[in-house]
C-alpha cells in the first residue's frame, strides 16, 4: 500500500517574547491582598482613614447611615466626572477625600474650617 501524506501550508511566524495574552489567562495576584478583602472594599464604598476616624472622634463628629449614603452618591458623582481629590462640604463638615481609593483623608468642623486653605484637591461637591 503505498504511504499517504498530506501537506498543510501554514506561514512560519517569528517567535515574540511579548505575546498579548488572552483574556481568560489568569492575571499575577497580589501578594496579601486576599479576593475577600477587595470585594468587600468595593462593596462598602467610602471608608475613613486612621487620621480622619481620629478627626471624628476628637471633634466629636457623628456621620450618620443618611450622611454616609450622600457621601457615596457624591463620590460616585466625582469619580464620573473624573475628580481625583475632593472637597465634601456636608452642612457644618468638610471633608478632603481621595476619590479613586474611596477614603477619607481628614475632616473639618465648622470652627476648624475657618480662614483654612484646602490645597492639592480638583473637586468640591456640596452634600
């Protein structure tokens, strides 16, 4: 019986060292960063920092679950327009807040916020 062949032609490509991978790959992980912690960082919205917790507490500011919702719908109003840095005036309160890590840096009352310069901030909104 005679051997049977079949030729396929197929171009030679180059070997590249930076191939783009396909979405499905799995992405490097974070080390100490578990699955569970971002979820649940992007699931409760705005968090304070240590330095505005500690504001809070000497100044005797009370946020309440009403207050914290306005804080969200606002900072999802300056994260679409694009706000990077924000100052949040809420009645008698300022706070300055980092839009893209959903954190507030410090807070202000009324009597701190007197003949105060806010620098380093591209946004205000007025809760």
């Amino acid at each position: 019986m005679p051997e049977q062949k079949i030729y396929v032609r197929q171009p030679i490509l180059p070997v590249t060292e930076n191939r783009e991978t396909s979405p499905n790959v799995r992405q490097q992980e974070q080390p100490g960063i578990t699955f569970q912690q971002v979820l649940k960082q992007e699931i409760t919205g705005i968090k304070f920092s240590q330095h505005a917790q500690q504001r809070l507490r000497v100044r005797n500011i009370q946020v309440t679950d009403r207050e914290l919702q306005k804080m969200n719908a606002g900072l999802e109003k300056v994260s679409g327009k694009g706000g990077k840095a924000a100052l949040f005036l809420m009645g008698d309160v300022a706070m300055v807040v980092n839009v893209p890590n959903k954190t507030v840096i410090t807070v202000m009352d009324g009597q701190n916020m007197k003949e105060n310069v806010f620098t380093n901030i591209d946004s205000a909104i007025i809760l």
